[in-house]
C-alpha cells in the first residue's frame, strides 16, 4: 500500500471518529436538556436509576477483570490400593520398604484421630520453636540464637482463641550445613501436616522461594508469616508484607508477627546509677492465629483429603524410587550371572578362535532377562537386530578387548596361573557385562529397546579400563576356573 493512501485512510478514520464523538455529545446533551425539562421526582428515579445502573457495569466489570490467585491443578496421586499393592511387590522381591508401610500407617493413624496438624517449617533460626512456645506456652521449647537447634520433630498439642485443637509441629530448620538428614525430616512432616506454616524473618531468597514452591506443589495449604517483625520499621514492614504476597500468590495470608526475642532496657536505681536489663519479649503472634483459624474453618472437611494426596505422592515417588532401586539391583545380578556364563562356556572350548563373537543362545538370554527385569516388551526380531549390531561392534572392538584383557592378566596375578583359555574367557566377561550394563542402562532410561542408544553405550563400556571394574570381573574368572577345575577332578 502506499504511503499517499495510508495518510488518506487515516484521515478518513480521523474524520470518521470525530464525526461519531460529535454526534455522540449532540445526543448526550439533548438527553441532558430534556433531562431537565422532567418533573424533579422523574429526575430523581432516573438518577437513581442510572447510578445503580453504572454500579453494577463497574462490579461486574471488577469480577471480571480482577487479578486472580492462580488455581492449582489438583496434585495427582495413586489411590491408596495402588499403593498398597506396589508396596507389596517390593516386599515380595526382599526390598526394605518398612519406611513406606510406616508412612502409610501414620496416614491412617492422623486420620482416625481428626486433629488438625500444622507444621512450622522455614530455614534455620527463622523463630520456629519460638512461635511453637508462643502457641503452647507450656511447650517451652529449647530456642537459641545458634542456628541448628531443634534436632528432630516435636509434637505440641495447642488451643486457639477460638477453642480449635491443634496439634503443632516444630521441625528443624532447612538450610543447616551438614543437615541434609534433618531437613529431610521436616520436609516430610510438613508433607503429613494440614496447613504449613512458612516462616522467615525477612524477605525471602531463592532457596527459600524454591522450598514454598515444593509444598505449593504439594498442594500444602500455606500461611506466610514474617517473624521478628520488631526488627522493620512499619513502613519497611509493610514492603516486605506488600512483597511477599506478591511473591507467593499461593498463601492463604502473609501476616507479620514477633514470636520471641528479648528486649533490653536501662534502668536508672536509686544511687542514681543505671542497670542495663535484658528481658523476655512479649511473643506477638495474633494475626496469624486469626488467620490459621479462618483458614480451618473455610477449608475445614477438604484439608484431610489434601493431606492425603500428598502423603500418597510423597509414597508413591519413594516406592518409585525403590522399585528403579530394585530394578538395578536385580539387573546388575543378572549381568554377573550371565558374565559367569560366558566365561564358563568360553573355558569349555577346546580350541578358542581370536575372533570374538559373542555366544548367541548366552547373549539371547541376557537380553530377554534384562528387558523381563525393566518391564520392558520385546520382540525376537529385535533381539535378533540389536545383537546382530553389538556383534559387529564387538568384533571391531576386538583388539582392544583382547589388549584390556591382556593388561588384566598381568595386573592380577591369579589369572595368569590359570592356564589355556583365560585370555579369552576374561575378554567374554569384559564383553557380557559391557552388553549388560549398556543394555540396561538404556532400558532403564528410555523403557525400549533402543538399539542405537544400547550400541553407543556399549562401545564406551568395551573401552573402559576402571580399576574396580577389571578386579571384579579377574574374581569372577578365577572363581569360574576353580569350579571348572574342581569339577574336572
Ligand atoms: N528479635 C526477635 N528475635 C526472635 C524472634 N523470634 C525468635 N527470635 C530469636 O531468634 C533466635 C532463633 O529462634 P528459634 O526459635 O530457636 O529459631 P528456630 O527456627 O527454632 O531455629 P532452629 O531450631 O535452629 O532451626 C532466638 O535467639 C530467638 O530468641 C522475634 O520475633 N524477634
Ligand atoms: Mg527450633
């Protein structure tokens, strides 16, 4: 388009918008003219009328534009039969999964009492034993400006203002160095508490903006509350409230409050000398009592539900974690089983080539075990297909096998003493657990039999020369040769 008919457009919108806003005020003052011609009781029905009129425009215009908190997907877990039941495999296949069965039962142990269970939670010396005492006073539970001083939870049984029980926990503190056993305790607490309540004693950084994050993705109810507000200004106190809502929109409340501390003072004797005194600090802790109560009573019969969906997920991402646990385990047995195997089907023969292929009925059985073990469906043509490509790359990787198994033999001087066929036997132990591993590893990661994956990790499995990895495999060759000599007596 060019310019000439741009400008001519524009001007004809111009003129346009002019002409409508004219005839717009032309309209508008007509209506006012004859507005003022009405009889006054007229005037005042269709003023009254016209303000509850623009009244209504302006709330319905507010519902619909105001910033919104942003709405959580409800977290997902597995149901609790689920649960119940993977737990059971894993006890079936001999792994340890009393911490899981224990969670559970604290899960159901909560639930039958029906208290409200709230966790204090934050980075060390936030004030979190202090609030806990300022709640439960008979608690008196040990503070200190140290940080790291609560070691493990404690349970404190406590009464609202407005009658509530609630049972209270203080946690150790997150962010201790060397405390990474202790911080896991709390996180798991506050996973088993209703409402948590986050604490800090200033503006928060990353790493505590990262650990509201985590209960948010818990879906943990949250109260916010800024201890030592008796070190702020009012007006920096009112900033740092102002920015922490802004930064944690999922907060039910952002409060301030003073839960400790002391106050020092000078008093002046009779001598006229003066004594300095350091007292105890009145806790002020109402705002979020206030709001822990309103939050009770709004989420009140939907906070059990919550609370069990993430002790669920908090379950299910353990047992995950045991299973793929197992899984390795299971896996890395029938490696060594097979590389036995080979070994021993390697010193069976009576005359070995220096070509070194790998034994097919051994390798099938490995591969169908392996993929048995990560859950993983395979079919014989893809066996046939992925050990078809590891021959070919063990065949070009023959040389450097046969050299790595040639070093072994003079680094392990048992080997040496075992006579015909050892070269040979320690490179198949070399080449079933490189199979092995690369296979596995890739099932693990990718849930398929990914034949160009498996390849490219076998080839840097073949070329590795750990210390370990050699001693293991040179054990597992002359425990095979004994046998086979024992055998053979
Ligand atoms: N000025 C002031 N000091 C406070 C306040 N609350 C707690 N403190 C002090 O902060 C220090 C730490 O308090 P604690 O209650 O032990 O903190 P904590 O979070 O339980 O600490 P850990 O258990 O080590 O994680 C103590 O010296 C308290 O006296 C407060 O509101 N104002
Ligand atoms: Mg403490």
């Amino acid at each position: 388009m060019n310019r000439r008919f741009r400008l001519l457009l524009a001007a004809l919108a111009c003129a346009a918008l002019l002409w409508l806003l004219l005839a717009a005020a032309e309209r508008a003052l007509s209506l006012a003219q004859r507005f003022l011609t009405l009889p006054p009781w007229l005037q005042w029905t269709l003023g009254i009328a016209l303000a509850l009129f623009a009244l209504a425009a302006t709330l319905i215009a507010w519902m619909l534009l105001r910033p919104r908190r942003r709405k959580s997907r409800p977290l997902e877990a597995p149901s609790r039969a689920q649960l119940d039941a993977r737990i059971a495999l894993l006890e079936h296949d001999g792994a340890n999964a009393g911490a899981l069965r224990a969670e559970l039962r604290d899960l159901d142990a909560r639930g039958a009492s029906g208290r409200f269970y709230v966790a204090v939670f934050g980075e060390i010396s936030a004030g979190k034993s202090s609030l806990v005492t300022a709640l439960a006073p008979d608690a008196a539970l040990p503070t200190d400006v140290r940080g790291g001083t609560t070691r493990s939870v404690r349970h404190v049984d406590a009464v609202l203002a407005d009658g509530t029980p609630v049972t209270l926990a203080d946690v150790p503190g997150t962010r201790e160095t060397d405390g990474e056993h202790r911080e896991q305790l709390a996180r798991h607490e506050a996973l088993r508490a209703h409402v948590v309540v986050y604490l800090t004693d200033g503006d928060l950084q990353r790493s505590q903006g990262e650990e509201v994050a985590w209960l948010a993705s818990f879906g943990k109810p949250l109260l916010l509350a800024l201890n030592k507000s008796d070190r702020f200004a009012p007006e920096e106190r009112e900033q740092l409230l102002a920015s922490l809502r802004r930064r944690v929109p999922e907060a039910a409340a952002v409060v301030a409050i003073r839960a400790g501390g002391s106050e020092r003072f000078e008093r002046r004797l009779d001598d006229g000398s003066r004594e300095r005194i350091e007292r105890r600090a009145v806790a002020d802790v109402d705002a979020l009592t206030q709001a822990l109560q309103r939050l009770l009573h709004r989420a009140g019969t939907d906070l059990e539900p919550a609370r069990e969906r993430a002790v669920l997920a908090r379950v299910d991402r353990d047992a995950h974690a045991a299973e793929t646990a197992l899984r390795q385990q299971q896996a890395e047995a029938a490696v060594r089983r097979y590389a036995r195997r080979a070994v021993v089907g390697a010193m069976a023969a009576i005359a070995p080539g220096s070509d070194l292929i790998i034994q097919g009925a051994l390798a099938t059985g490995l591969v169908r075990e392996l993929c048995r073990i990560h859950d993983v469906p395979v079919s014989d043509v893809q066996i046939e297909a992925f050990l078809q490509r590891a021959r070919l790359t063990v065949r070009t990787s023959a040389s450097l096998v046969l050299a790595i198994a040639g070093n072994a033999l003079k680094a392990f001087p048992g080997l040496g003493t075992l006579g015909g066929g050892v070269l040979h036997a320690f490179a198949y132990a070399l080449i079933f657990d490189s199979l092995g591993k690369a296979l596995s590893a890739t099932l693990a990661e990718r849930h398929a039999l990914d034949a160009d994956a498996a390849d490219t990790r076998l080839k840097q499995w073949l070329s590795e020369r750990g210390g370990e990895r050699l001693k293991r495999l040179a054990h597992l060759t002359v425990d095979a040769a004994r046998q086979r000599d024992d055998a053979a007596e």
